[in-house]
C-alpha cells in the first residue's frame, strides 16, 4: 500500500479530489437537491401548482366539506379534513419529490415533484 502511494503524484491527487467533487455534485443532483420543488394539488375545485418553499395554508372544498392543507417548512400536509376519522389527516407530512397522498373523502390528489423527477429508487444508488 505504501509502494502505491509513494508513486502517486501531485496532478494524481488532483484527479482524485476531481474525481470526489464530481460524485458529491452527482449524487446531490440525483437527490433532487431540494431545490425547485413545487406540490400539485387536483380537488374538484381543480388543479393548483404552489412552491414547496413558500408557507400558506390553503382550503378546499370536497363533497363532504372542506379540508385545510398546510404549507410549512418545504412540507405538505392535510390539517383536517371532513371525515369522522381524520384519516387524511394521520398521513402526515410529505416533502419527497414523488411523495404523494390521497383524501379519498375529499377527493383531494396531492404530489410532491421538483426539477429532478425522474424515477429514482433505492436501486439506482
């Protein structure tokens, strides 16, 4: 091992420290890297596209009532909904790009997507 690293020499490590620079940007990139992010919503009032970065709080209207959704933080969640259960409700939060939950009640469709969306999944890493 010292045998290598004694032939190594200066515009090797050059190579090597391009090398890692390359595959931080990469992954970071291929994470989605956060920015660009923005959720969809589809409700029977229509679709709405709103910036995952900015904090509001929306409601919409669905057969059974209305459901108030929550911007916050980069995150999306449903803070009540019309349902004896609160089921929409216990989803949580999501902030994902390709994260996605259903108020099936509410007929209330929300996504998260970003500039990255490509199908990515554990086996890609």
């Amino acid at each position: 091992m010292r045998a290598i690293v004694r032939q190594l020499r200066a515009l090797d490590y050059v190579a090597l420290l391009v090398a890692f620079a390359v595959i931080i940007v990469f992954s970071y990139a291929a994470a989605g890297g956060g920015e660009g992010q923005q959720v969809n919503i589809e409700s029977e009032e229509g679709n709405f596209v709103y910036p995952l970065n900015e904090d509001r709080e929306l409601t919409l209207k669905g057969p059974l009532g209305t459901t108030d959704i929550e911007i916050r933080d980069g995150r999306i969640r449903v803070v009540r909904d019309p349902g004896p259960q609160q089921i929409c409700v216990r989803q949580g939060w999501i902030e994902r790009s390709g994260e996605w939950l259903a108020c099936l009640p509410s007929r209330i469709f929300i996504q998260v997507t970003g500039a990255n969306d490509e199908d990515i999944d554990a086996q890609t890493f």
